[in-house]
C-alpha cells in the first residue's frame, strides 16, 4: 500500500512540475477590428469584390468571445469601403441563407441598391447551397442571379414566428397578467392564446411584407408579370433548374462562373478577386469561410426561449421547414 501511494504521489510530482514549468500557449482571437482587404485570386489592378450574405439574415450582433458587428453592419462596412474604391469594378454577393427577418433582409436589399446607384459597377449573385426567401430576397437586388446546379431557392413568403406557452405556464403554476391600456396592446402575447381578430390583424401585417417581398422580386426580374410572380411565390421551394425555368435565376453555374460573369459584365479581361475579412480571419480561395448551414442548422441561431421571455412576435422572409 506504501508503494501504491509512493508512487501516486511521484505521478503528481511529475504532473505539477509540467504544468509550472511548460510554455502553455493560448490563441486568444483579437477584438474586432475594421475590415481588411485580402486578395483570393486572379491578377491585375482592376477588382472583383466578393462579398458574403451567410448564416440567419439578422441584425442582432455575432456573440463568441467578443461581440462583433450584425450582417447588416458588415455589409454596410464593406459596400461603404467598396464605394469608395473605383479599382472595385464590380461585385459578386455569395449568398448562402435560408432567409431571416423582414426588416434585416429589407436594409440589405436597400444598401445593396444605393450602392448601385453611386458607383454603378455590376452585381452579380452567386446562390450556392440555400438562397431562400429573404436570400432571394436580397439575390433581387443584383443584375443577375445565377444558382448552383445543387441550389434550393425560391420560399418567396411571410412567416410569422410566436409561442403559445400558457399551457405550460398552467402546469407549473404561473399565471402572467398584463395590465393594458387597450385590449389589443398585448397582441402576440405568448402568456395567451390568439383571438380570431388578433390573426386577423396580423394577417394584414403579413399580408403587407409580403406585397413588399412580390413588388422587390418584380423590380428585380422585370421578365416576369406580376401574376406569374404570385404563382410562383406561393412558399414553395426550387431546385436551381426550376428556378431558371420559371425565370426566378437568370443561369446555372458555380462561383467561378459568377465571377467570370461580372468580369464579363464590367468589361474586363483580367482582374484580382478580393473579399474584406477583419483581422485574425483566414482567407485563401473564393469559397474560404463559406458557411453551409442547413435550414434546421441556421435555425438554431433562433432563440426560441425569446418570445417566451416576452419577446415581440417576429416576422420572417424565412424557409422554415
């Protein structure tokens, strides 16, 4: 037994002094900082811009060790140092999203458009795994759309996301009351079951988005009548062939292709691809740092427990299967 511990404690020995007396080396990723330009491929002075719209459509700032900026805000980033560049001859959107919230899909689609209009260089969209509703959302705004032969599109609609938790909160013995100043100022409670006029009500918001939504996809494929568009935008998805059929993508290729396209449109020969990543972020090809997440992957960027916490009811150009 006096050996047993002997050596138990010699183990120990020799465990505490490699834990005092080796270099124990941590990568400790740096704070944000402002975006960077970093070259992928190709040559010369002239420049295609790739820039990427993956992952839940949000406004809500990335959480991991420190907080860094929404989609939004690094779209927003990226389109202001591109403008401000006139060796960015054109720009190439690689989009890989289910889709996310109205508004968040609204204010890119809107940034996207202003830029546009001040520099006046191609945008081309390169959809590869999933560009569905607010994706395609955003896709409307470039003048040309192209999807990977593999490429679910499509989901043009409106959701409305809310919890019912008042059966649960019964059988624990909660009751949530809400003191109101009018009876529909809690609407979308989710402490409360949905009166018929209160999803009256919301029907009419939905309604509205998704007149919105019909009216971008009109403004961004002027070969469609708006009839056809509403056939079309019924919630259904699309493989990258039936969307080309119904005229909702303009080819079928691969990034590659996409880039080709815009050097093509901007009338280049030759010309560098560069993205923006902020410093710390690895880059070394066109498809570095693409994000491939399933529907049900990207919705667990959704904090269900939020609308239980009492948050809003959220509305989502979003493909939720």
């Amino acid at each position: 037994m006096d050996n047993v511990r002997r050596s138990i404690a010699g183990l120990l020995v020799v465990a505490f002094s490699a834990v005092t007396t080796a270099c124990i080396h941590i990568n400790i990723p740096p704070p944000p900082a402002p975006l960077e330009e970093h070259q992928v491929s190709g040559s010369g002075k002239d420049k295609i811009l790739l820039v990427d719209v993956s992952g839940m459509i949000s406004s809500e700032d990335k959480e991991s060790f420190y907080t860094y900026p929404s989609m939004i805000a690094t779209i927003k980033e990226e389109l202001t140092r591109a403008s401000r560049d006139e060796s960015v001859k054109a720009l190439v959107l690689r989009i890989n999203t289910p889709g996310g919230t109205v508004t968040a899909s609204d204010i890119i689609h809107h940034e996207l458009k202003l830029f546009k209009a001040s520099r006046k260089i191609p945008v081309i969209a390169s959809i590869m795994d999933v560009g569905a509703s607010g994706g395609y959302y955003i896709a409307s705004a470039a003048d040309r759309i192209m999807a990977h032969p593999s490429t679910v599109t499509g989901s043009i609609g409106v959701i409305m996301l809310t919890v019912n938790a008042h059966g649960l909160l019964e059988k624990v013995g909660v009751e949530a009351t809400a003191i109101t100043s009018g009876p529909r100022k809690d609407m979308g409670s989710p402490f409360r079951a949905m009166t018929p006029e209160e999803r009256s009500l919301f029907q009419g918001l939905i309604d509205s988005f998704y007149q919105r939504f019909l009216t971008v996809v009109q403004e961004g494929r002027p070969n469609l009548q708006m009839e056809q568009i509403r056939k079309l935008a019924d919630g259904r998805i699309y493989t990258g062939d039936q969307a080309k059929a119904a005229g909702l993508v303009d080819e079928i290729g691969y990034l590659e292709d996409a880039i080709e396209a815009a050097k093509n449109k901007a009338g280049l020969t030759e010309a560098k691809v560069v993205t923006y990543r902020r410093p710390g972020d690895y880059s070394n090809n066109v498809y570095t740092k693409l994000a491939a997440p399933s529907p049900l992957a990207a919705l667990g960027n959704l904090d269900v427990m939020a609308f239980v916490r009492g948050g809003a009811p959220q509305f989502m150009y979003l493909w939720m299967p």
